[in-house]
C-alpha cells in the first residue's frame, strides 16, 4: 500500500497514542534488524560471497524505517506538544513522538515523568523486585540526549534551536570544574568500593577522588535528559489541562531569598516557548 498524503491524514486524525507508541517501537525494531543484517552480511563476506537475501532484507529495513518516520513526521508537526519539541536540532519525529506518546503529561510534577523515564535517584533496578520505570523511555531518553550531543556539534552554538546542545556543554564545562575541586570525591570513593572489573587508569582516577572523563559526560547527559523533560512536561501539562504545572520540587521548596542550587533563579525557562503557553512568573 502507497503511503499517500490522504493515508497520513487520515492517521493524524484518528490514530491512538498507543499506535503512535507502537510505531516508534516497530521503528527501533526494524533499525536493529538493519543493524543486525548489515553485520552478518560484513561478516560473511569475509568468509564467502552471501546470497541475496541479506541485502535483500537490509533494503526492506531501510524501506520499513522509512515509511514509519514518514508518518510519525506528520503527526508529531501535527501536535502541539510533539511540534514544540521538533523545534530543537536533535529532536527528530521518532524520539517526539515516542514521548509524546507515553508520557502522561497530566501529572502534576515533571519529576513523575522523569521517574517514569527512568532519570531520577529512585529509579533503580532491584533484583526480585519489579522495576519502577519504563526501560523504553529510559533508552529513548538517552538516544535524546546523544542526538543533542551529536547533531548539535554540526550547528551553530548561538542558534536558538541549539539550546540543549549548548546547556550540555556548559553542563560538561561545570563538571570538568568540580572535579577538578574534588567536588565529587564521595561518588568516587562509591565507585572504588564497587571497582569490579575496573581498568587500573580508572581505579586511579578514582583513588585521586576524581571522576573519569566518561563518567562526567553521563552526568551531564543526564542532566540535560532532565531539563528536557522538565520543559516538555511544562509545555505537555498546559496544553492537556489550560494550567501551568508547580515548579520542580527543589525550586517550590526553597526558602524565599536563599542562595544556592536550588534557588528558584537557577530555573531554567521553557526555550522556543510556544505562543500560547503562559509566561512563568518566578
């Protein structure tokens, strides 16, 4: 079946979010199997010349991938929310469309989506104990931010649609700097203690009471992860329910005046902001 502008219309006007969700994972799983083909035919042409077949199904892949992005392109320019999103270089229709599609963004807080995203302190694995996040929006909420990472580095720092990009810079520059002043001396000594299989460079930075280079780009990663979610729950909960969500908790729960992290003057605004959402009043 041709994919059509009528198709697609009528998938933007009568499609689920469950649909939309179930796409994106279709997408990922048909880009793995790509992934997986490309693979086996490097690794048998090393051995013998392979038949047609795996070519075969790497074309399909493409294909199948193709067709998917085509209609989550639509429907996320479609939806407000989605469209917001796809405003940042390194947000593309799949990652849009995968959290517009399962996040609930009528709950009150943006930490109950970072929970669900799986970026918070509580969101851990337990062994025997059934996990309290979803591992599809953890995974997703990583492609995220390595997209930021990556698609940024080709763009313009002073362009709006950059931001994120350069709040992971900043967020890296800041990392560098504490570590530096032994500010994370405790993770370190954390991670010491748990040094199975570490390489003796690692266990040495640890032993000065300093985080690696690779562990210092995840924070920072994590961190725009988190202020992307923020902004997003904000836009997505004034959209679903006409009213602003409260402030992070650490910014509402900070005494009036005080100097710190948690000042409310350390929270970031909504960038791009759409027109018709609300200006926050601090």
């Amino acid at each position: 079946m041709r994919l059509t502008k009528a198709l697609k219309t009528e998938f933007i006007k009568t499609a689920s979010h469950r649909e939309v969700a179930h796409l994106v994972r279709e997408y990922y799983i048909a880009q793995e199997n790509r992934i997986r083909a490309a693979a086996q035919m490097r690794s048998l042409v090393e051995e013998a010349q392979p038949t047609f077949m795996l070519d075969w199904l790497q074309e399909h892949g493409r294909e199948r991938e193709a067709v998917i992005k085509r209609i989550l392109d639509a429907w996320t320019e479609a939806d407000p929310v989605a469209s917001w999103a796809r405003q940042f270089i390194g947000v593309g229709p799949v990652i849009a469309a995968g959290f517009r599609a399962r996040i609930d963004f009528t709950v009150l807080y943006p930490s109950q989506v970072l929970q669900f995203c799986g970026i918070t302190k509580a969101a851990v694995k337990k062994r025997g104990q059934k996990l309290n996040y979803c591992t599809d929006m953890k995974r997703l909420a990583y492609l995220l931010a390595n997209s930021f990472e990556k698609c940024g580095a080709r763009a313009a720092a002073d362009d709006p649609r950059n931001f994120y990009w350069v709040l992971l810079q900043e967020e890296k520059r800041k990392g560098r700097q504490a570590n530096e002043a032994g500010k994370f001396a405790r993770q370190a000594a954390e991670k010491l203690a748990n040094a199975r299989g570490a390489s003796a460079e690692t266990r040495a930075t640890w032993e000065q009471g300093k985080l690696t280079d690779g562990h210092l780009r995840m924070r920072a990663l994590r961190k725009v992860e988190q202020v992307f979610l923020t902004h997003l729950h904000e836009v997505g909960h004034y959209h679903e329910t006409g009213e602003l969500p409260p402030l992070p908790w650490q910014f509402e729960h900070t005494p009036e005046g005080s100097a710190g992290p948690h000042d409310k003057r350390e929270y970031i605004p909504v960038p791009l902001r759409p027109d018709w959402l609300p200006e926050r009043v601090l």
